[in-house]
C-alpha cells in the first residue's frame, strides 16, 4: 500500500493505493451504493455490510469533500479523499495587562 498527500489549488488530495487484484469496471458502477459489494449472495467472498464506502462518502460530502476510485484488473487500486483546506488566521497573541 501507499499513500500520498497532495495539494491541488484550495483542496488536499489523499490518495491510497494498492497493488491488489483491482476492481472490475462493472462492479465500480456500485461499489458507493448501500448494501452492495464486490461479491454477492451465498458464495461472496467479503464480509461486511457494503455500508463503509457509502457513509464515507456521504459524510465526505457533508464537509465539501469526494471520495473517488480508480482501479485497473491485475493493477491495483487508488481510493483519493479530496478535502477543501481551511483558511488559516494567524494572530499575535498580546498579555493582557493587569491593573495594579
């Protein structure tokens, strides 16, 4: 597995791959849709509920952020989160001053 941090104008890019089997073309179209997975019914070979990828993405969202696969057969795959990088405000602290 690797993972990279990039940045792309005001978003932050985090990509995850892998060097596994990849995910067929036909099974991407579902892969973000609740209660579904990659192998299905008595002989699946994932356990799980086929939730994760869905909520992750929803909450992504949520934020302003993407969640998006690509992958190859016998290449692997690439999960990338995008996320909008917050404005930071720096400020010079001052003490207060104590009468006395």
């Amino acid at each position: 597995m690797h993972i990279e941090l990039r940045e792309q104008g005001d978003r932050l890019y985090v990509d995850v791959r892998d060097t596994g089997p990849g995910i067929d073309p036909a099974e991407l179209q579902r892969l973000f849709r609740a209660f579904e997975q990659g192998s299905m019914g008595i002989n699946r070979t994932h356990e799980g509920a086929g939730l994760g990828l869905t909520v992750a993405q929803q909450l992504l969202h949520l934020i302003d952020g993407t969640l998006t696969v690509e992958s190859r057969l016998g290449e692997g795959s690439t999960f990338t989160v995008g996320l909008r990088r917050a404005q930071m405000e720096v400020r010079t602290l001052r003490p207060e001053r104590t009468a006395g």
